[in-house]
C-alpha cells in the first residue's frame, strides 16, 4: 500500500518503491526536505520611497544595488488608527503580520502581544538577527523582538531581549542595557545566556561568538556623514558570518534607519548618503546569497518620509533636486519592495504590510 500523499506545508514527500527477490515490498518514504528557501535577509529602509531610493540612484558615483533586484513591487502601509503609520506600526506590520496603532510595538491595537517572525523563526530552529544604525531598542528593530503599547519604552523593550530569541543584535543602545533607571545592568543576564556583548566593531568582527550582542553606541550610531559609513556592510557581513553557521537556516533583517531621519530633516544629502550606505549592506548580502543560492533577499521601507519630491536634475552630471512636504513628515504612499533569490518573484505586485511576514513564514516552510 502507497500511503496517502499528505501535503505538508512546503514539504516535499518522496515516494521510493523498493522490489526485492520475487516478492515486492512497497515502502513509503517520507523525507521531509527543505523548500528552496533556508535564509531571508530583510532590509528595512526607514521611510524610504521611491524618490528616496531615485534620489541616491541619481547622485550615486556607482550603480546602486538595489537598481539591479529582478523583482519589484509595492507596499501599503496604512496603520490600525492612521491613514499615515508611524515606525511602529509600520515595523510591527512587517515583523508580526498585524496592523496596530501608531505607537505600539508587537502588540495588537488592544495591546496583545502577537508574535514576531524572529520569535517564530527561532522557535523552529532557525537562527536569527537584527541590525539597525539607530539604537537596537529603537521602534523598527524592537518590532521584531518586544512586545510594548508605547515605542518609547526603551529600558522596557531592552528587556525583551532576554527573551534569548536573536542570536544576533548589533546597534546602538548601550545605555538602555546598562545606564537605566532602574540601575539593572542586562548585559550581565546577556552574559549569563551566551552572548559575547561588545562595544566596537573591532571587537565584534574578532568575536567567534554564535550570540553576539554588538552595542556600538550609547543611544544612536553617528549618520554615515559623520563618520558611521560602511559601517552597516561591516555589521551585515558579521551577521551573515554568524548566523550562516546555523544548518537549520537564518533570518536577518537590516534596518537603515536614518534614511527616515534626513527625511524629518528635509536633507537631500542626509538622505541620499544613508541610501548609498545602506545599498553597500545589500551588496553583502546579495554576495553571499549568489554563491548560497537558498537565500532570499527583500528590501522594503516601513513608510515614505518628508513627502520627498525630485523637481529637476542632470543624469549625466549626477545631479537631482528634490522639494519636501512643510515638516518633513510622514506619508501614506506606497513603498516599494525590491527582492532577489528564491522565492524572490512572490514580492512582485501590490501587498500589504501584513504580507511579508505570511508569505516569509511559507517560504521558510515553518509555522507559527
Ligand atoms: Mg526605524
Ligand atoms: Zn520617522
């Protein structure tokens, strides 16, 4: 008897008959394998829109990375209580598939903590990182690991990291883990779980650690201007180093968290320059995910910033201008979405917010 062919999420059963002598003897195999994709490597461009990303096309010296992704699509980014969501909702759609009020991080709008790719990507065996060049308790990171009703809850969300689910933070933030009201020090507990906790980049490429918690700065790291450019592709090549050692697989997401801040800031060249830096990043990953072949790479915005406008330009001069919206505020235009690697072509189209993190989940082949 040929057993019943299940359909196991993205599994694949293989049926092997095997004849021996006269008699035959059918036996069913069942080898679960894994789907195409082992790693994802999500980059979070914070309020990156097209003009953001055309803008650093237009002015780069080099093509831009991203420029070459064979997919693209767009990303809805409204929030539970606000046509324009701000990084935390927009962070928590991402991460946890949930839209929530602006504000909140991991929660539900009633907030009820929902779970976050990382945790879930951890739980099956999977090993898991996050990156950022604001501080690591900041609203975009903190939506992948904690769970808190208010964004700003530094010293809170900073413990949510105990919870051991990311094998791999590297940021800013030492003074939420060991300057804090409440005089704890986390970096003992952090410690204490198997975590090698550095304070330099230096440090944290020598550290052959597999848990790795890299506090680069009190709260920000600089703007890649003044000093922090490379500084992500350094922090991503680590990451990939580490997490890659995991057979089960790895996901990574890498935030350029300032793109959003020169977009507050109504700054082209701040723009412009953490695009470019956090492009040199993506150029790791995809070099690595070219000779890995199993990785998928997604590169996406949590909101567009400033209301960022291109009114003129030279292509050949590498010269664009851009205008912005009276306070350099948030808007509620699609994002896009660039994606490369196995898997890369589901991407492409209009999404919601609340897509990547389903249709990571059945990439992955792993459930909630
Ligand atoms: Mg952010
Ligand atoms: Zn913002």
């Amino acid at each position: 008897m040929i057993g019943k062919i299940k359909s196991v999420s993205a599994a694949v059963l293989l049926v092997v008959f095997i004849s021996t002598g006269c008699s035959v003897k059918e036996a069913v195999k069942t080898e679960i394998t894994r789907p195409a994709v082992k790693n994802i490597i999500l980059f979070i461009g914070d309020g990156m829109g097209t003009a953001q990303v055309y803008a650093a096309m237009s002015v780069s010296k080099n093509p831009l990375v991203i420029e070459s992704f064979p997919y693209t699509g767009f990303s809805k980014t409204w929030s539970a209580n606000n046509y324009v969501t701000d990084s935390g909702a927009g962070g928590t759609a991402i991460a946890c598939g949930v839209k929530t009020k602006n504000g909140m991080i991991g929660t539900t709008p009633d907030s009820a903590a929902v779970t976050s790719i990382t945790e879930i990507a951890h739980k099956n065996g999977l090993a898991t990182g996050i990156l950022s060049t604001s501080h690591i308790t900041h609203a975009t990171p903190a939506s992948f690991v904690a769970h808190n009703s208010g964004r700003s809850n530094y010293e809170d969300i900073a413990n949510d990291f105990l919870n051991g689910t990311v094998d791999v933070f590297i940021g800013g933030g030492e003074d939420y883990f060991r300057n804090r009201e409440d005089n704890k020090d986390l970096t003992v507990n952090l410690k204490e779980m198997g975590y090698d906790v550095v304070y330099n980049l230096e440090d944290l490429k020598n550290s052959g650690s597999a848990k790795l918690a890299g506090l680069l700065a009190k709260k920000d790291l600089p703007k890649a201007s003044e000093g922090r450019s490379g500084m992500l592709a350094e922090m991503t090549r680590k990451a990939i180093e580490t997490l890659s050692r995991d057979e089960d697989g790895f996901f990574l997401m890498v935030e350029g968290s300032m793109i959003d801040w020169g977009g507050h800031a109504r700054n082209f060249d701040y723009i412009v320059s953490e695009v470019i830096d956090m492009d040199e990043a993506v150029g790791v990953a995809r070099e690595f995910a070219e000779k890995n072949g199993e990785t998928l790479i997604v590169i996406t915005a949590d909101h567009e910033t400033g209301g960022m406008y291109l009114s003129g330009g030279n292509i050949s001069r590498k010269t664009a201008t851009a205008g912005f919206n009276e306070k350099g505020d948030h808007t509620g235009i699609m994002v896009p979405i660039f994606s490369y690697g196995p898997g890369a072509e589901k991407f492409s189209g209009i999404h919601d917010n609340t897509f990547f993190m389903s249709q990571f989940l059945e990439l992955l082949g792993v459930e909630k």
